[in-house]
C-alpha cells in the first residue's frame, strides 16, 4: 500500500481541521483505537526544524468511527513558514509498528488580518 500524499493551501494563522480514513500496516480500518497513538509533524522541509507538533489523543487528534480528526489552532499554524511547509501523519500501533498515513506540504499564504 503506497503512501497518499496530499498537498494543502493554507493561510498563515488559520485554523485548519481535517479528517482522514484511519488503516494499520495491513490496510484494515480501524475501530478499536485502544493503545495506538498518532503523531502529526510539520517541519520547515523534510529533516529540519519541527514548526509544531500534535502528539497524543486529545491534544488536537480525535478519533471517529474509523477516521481521525486532526485540528490545527491558529498559534499552530502562524509558525509554518512561508511558502511552504512540509508534514506527516503517523501512526502507532499496539505492537509499536509505525505506519504513515498521510505526508505532503502546506502551501502557505500570508494573512493580510494580523
């Protein structure tokens, strides 16, 4: 199973939410989040410095009926640089297997509303 790569717009500053299908190693929904954990990363460029990091179940990840949802606060999101900023989302599982779910870049515009 490749990984899907998605690429967003964002404004610098905004709140962002997404959604997305939640599967482990093998491609199976899962339902039973018990002991899996999700990191969602955004960094300057691919190896570089973290601009901020969502960590843990209820710190800004939640999950639904196979999905997780991931949301981003304004402070967050006003630390991405400009123009771009790369992430990934991954995850976790019972026996420590790591799966990426979702990687791509923020292309990021600058506010005109400080």
């Amino acid at each position: 199973m490749s990984i899907q790569e998605v690429n967003y717009d964002i404004m610098q500053g905004d709140t962002w939410q997404i959604t997305i299908p939640a599967t482990d190693i093998f491609g199976n929904t899962i339902t039973n989040f018990s002991n899996y954990s999700f990191t969602v990363q955004v960094r300057d460029k691919e190896g570089g410095n973290t601009l901020c990091a969502t960590a843990s179940l209820g710190h800004g990840i939640t999950t639904g009926s196979g999905t997780i949802t991931i949301n981003l606060s304004p402070t967050q999101t006003a630390a991405f640089n400009i123009p771009k900023s790369v992430y990934q989302i991954q995850l976790t599982d019972p026996s420590s297997n790591k799966k990426t779910l979702q990687t791509g870049w923020f292309q990021v515009h600058p506010s005109v509303i400080k």
